[in-house]
C-alpha cells in the first residue's frame, strides 16, 4: 500500500513504525523541519516538510496514488481539510482524527463514516470514554473488546490468588458454551494457551465469547458486579461522554471538575450526574466524598499526573478498579506497575483505528497489549489452502501463537471447536501474537496453480 501520513506526532509515528515495520510505502509529511529531520534519522521513509492541507504539498507527496491518506496533526480542522482535499485529488481513502470539544456533536460515536467526504473521522477522547463504560458494565473486566460488530466479545481479566480456576489445565475448565480463553498475559508477555496450559495467580486471560454468555464467563473469574457507583475525575469531553452513558444505566455518577466555570456548565447539562468542583487529587476531598464507596474510579483529566495520583489515592481508600488515562503510550506500563487496574491511552487508541484500515487483504480488528498480539479478522477464499479443512487437521498446520477464536458465516457467528470446518466465504477472527502473524497470513494466502 502506499500511505501519506499528515502530522508526526505520537499517533502518526506509531502508525509510521508499524507500517514500515510491515514494508508498506509510506511518505510522513509534517509542518516542523526538525520533526521531519527526527523522522529521516529514525526511519526508512519518504517526508515532506509542509502544510497537510495543502494541494501542492498533497501533490508534491503523491496523493494521487495513494491508498490511504491518515490525518492526524494535532490540528482538527487542518486533518478535516486535508482529508478532504486528498479525496478530491484522488486518494482512494482518507482518514482523518478531529477531537476537540467543538467535534464531540459530530463525533457522537466516536467513528463517523463519510463526513464531509471524509470516509473515517476519529475522535480518540469519545472511544476512550465508550471503552471506560465497557469496563463498567462488565463483571470486574479491565479491558473489553468488541468484535463481528458485536456479537462476539473479548474481556480482559485478572486471575486472583483465590480463583477457583487455579493451576487447573485449560482443557479441564468448565467453561459456559461458546466461550475460551485465547490468550494468557505472564509476566508481561502473552501467549496463545494449549489445552495443558494452567492459570496462575496475577495472570491474566483473554476470554473470547457471544456476549450472552461473557458474563458467566466472568463471574469464574471475578466476584465483581457492574459498576453502580462511578466517580469520574475531569470533566472533558471523555468524562462528560462517559458520564451521559452511565446515567442512562441508573449508574450513580459524580464528576469532581477542578474548573469552576466547567464543572458549573456540566451541573447544569448533565441532569441526574453530582458535579463537584475540587481537585481530584485532594485526599480529604476524596474521603469526604466517600470515594471507597465507588465501584469504578476513573482519572481523565489532560494532566497525566493528575490521573496517576487520583488513580493511587482511589485505590488507596479502598477502590477495587480504577482507570487512569495516559497521553504517553510509553508511561502505560508504569501506570500498570504502580497498581493502576485499567490505563488508556487516546493516541493508542486512535492509532489502532487507523491501522484496521491500512493493510489490504487481512484487516486488523483489535490490538492487545501495546501491540504484543492482534485480532485479525480473514476471509477464507475458494483458492485458499484452508477452505475444507477441518481446525484439528494436521493438515491445516496452524501456527503455534495463533488461535481461531470465532467465525463469522453469513448471519451467524460461532465460537469454534476443533472439528469445524473451515468454508469458502468464512470470516475468521485469529488473535495472533506479532510474531505468528506472517505465518498466519500466509496460510490464508490463495494456491498458486
């Protein structure tokens, strides 16, 4: 494929390394010389100095012949218009990010399909709060991923000391119907189970299902119940979006907002929704306003340290999970070691959207673990080597790291078994760790004649 990716910022060098990591062609354009010079040094890449926007610069890079054209500078309208000024002149897809308070109307979704003749526009803050409500409604999840426009879910979870699905070989779990465990995060590293693999305490386990049956499959793994009681630090546009979704559950919701002028706009907007104007990293504020009491605590703020200390101090008193929003993907981890249950990040997110769309033939649905595994979603092709195989034949050979955790056929998904048989027309979802994924997409490649 050949790319344009307009703004070097850390969303458009991250989808720069993993598409040059891929040998996709790419040109990074970017306004700032010194920028670009970083750019040159690190990477195998064309650049460009120069304004996104603008014709001569979209034609001096190609736009032309462009598969895709990603903007992502941390200017919305210049992404807007530049996207759509790259469709104009002949890009075949443009996607654009657009984030600001001014978009969130717009962007109500978080994804909107042809705006203006912008075939994606993004807004990273809305997925963000849509994934803390997922964290919410769940039975203690960390992590909640829709797939096959949901009717198949992944969650996240933690195996404490006292599961009862301890040192037990997978193949003996008594799992309800249509769901398993793909993946088992260890020390950091995850890997694809086998049927003798066995759970230990502080892992944690990928569990793919139908959404009907996720949450018995969480109650094996957890003793939380969905989120009654939510407090929210910042009140933005992620922790306004947030909030609006909860209150319509009947969840009780408090916003503590730092600003006076904004936490007094949001008590007026936000009816049914406690609005407290303080500092979220006040501890007597949060003892006063029983934050313990809380079964989800969410930091959101623009300040990192902001959400990392008000995260702490919630589970200090007592929160069970707590959610702290990172706009440095690279402090993610710490975030984690420090004790922080669930951090997010607006640019991880918004980077993982772009890359479903920029790869041709196997589309990237979902990223795991700062991209440690992926979810691959594969069509079986009438000349490809798999259709008529069933998922236990040796002969499929399927690689070690890689698992066929659903497959979409027609109107139906399945969670399949071993002795389903792969069809022409099937849908597969593969999670696949990053260094099984050239065999997998491999074996999915059509028979040479």
């Amino acid at each position: 494929m050949y790319v344009i990716i307009i703004g070097m910022g850390q969303v458009g060098q991250h989808v720069l390394q993993v598409l040059e990591t891929e040998q996709q062609n790419v040109v990074a354009v970017d306004n700032s010389p010194d920028v670009v010079e970083s750019v040159e040094e690190n990477h195998d890449v064309m650049t460009l100095v120069g304004y996104g926007a603008s014709t001569e610069v979209l034609a001096m890079a190609g736009v032309s012949r462009a598969d895709l054209v990603v903007a992502v500078s941390n200017h919305d309208e210049a992404n807007i218009l530049a996207a759509i000024t790259a469709k104009q002149m002949g890009a075949k897809r443009v996607i654009a990010r657009a984030q600001g308070d001014a978009w969130a109307d717009s962007t109500a979704t978080g994804v909107t399909y042809n705006y203006l003749g912008v075939d994606v526009l993004l807004n990273p803050r809305v997925l963000v709060a849509q994934e803390i409500v997922k964290i919410a409604r769940s039975h203690g999840a960390l992590e909640v991923v829709d797939l096959a426009a949901d009717r198949i879910e992944m969650v996240k979870m933690k195996i404490d000391k006292g599961s009862r699905m301890l040192h037990k070989p997978l193949s003996k779990l008594t799992m309800p119907g249509d769901t398993l465990v793909a993946a088992v995060v260890r020390d950091g590293e995850l890997f694809v189970p086998g049927g003798a693999d066995v759970l230990l305490p502080d892992d944690y386990a990928y569990l793919v299902g139908e959404p009907e049956h996720m949450e018995a499959a969480e109650d094996l793994f957890s003793s939380a119940r969905e989120a009654r009681r939510v407090t929210i630090v910042g009140g933005g546009v992620i922790g306004q979006a947030t909030a609006t979704s909860l209150i319509r559950d009947g969840t009780q919701v408090t916003i503590i907002e730092h600003d006076r002028e904004r936490a007094e706009k949001l008590g007026s907007q936000l009816k049914g929704v406690t609005v407290i104007h303080g500092d979220g990293t006040n501890l007597n504020l949060l003892m006063e306003e029983e934050i313990q009491r809380s079964d989800l605590f969410a930091a959101v703020t623009s300040e990192d340290e902001i959400n990392l200390m008000a995260a702490l101090l919630a589970r200090r008193l007592g929160v069970n999970r707590t959610v702290a929003l990172s706009h440095r993907p690279d402090y993610v981890e710490i975030y984690r070691e420090l004790g922080v249950d669930v951090t997010l990040s607006p640019r991880v997110v918004a980077s993982d959207h772009v890359l479903r769309y920029s790869r041709s033939g196997v589309q990237a649905v979902a990223s795991l673990e700062d991209g440690k595994a992926e979810v691959l979603e594969i069509e079986v092709s009438e000349s490809s080597r798999v259709a008529g195989l069933p998922i236990s034949s040796q002969q499929l050979n399927f690689p070690r790291g890689a698992i066929i955790c659903g497959i979409i056929r027609g109107g139906d998904v399945r969670i399949p078994g071993g002795d389903d048989t792969l069809q022409v027309g099937d849908v597969l979802l593969i999670l696949t760790t990053k260094a099984a994924r050239s065999a997998v997409t491999r074996l999915f490649k059509p028979r040479v004649l």
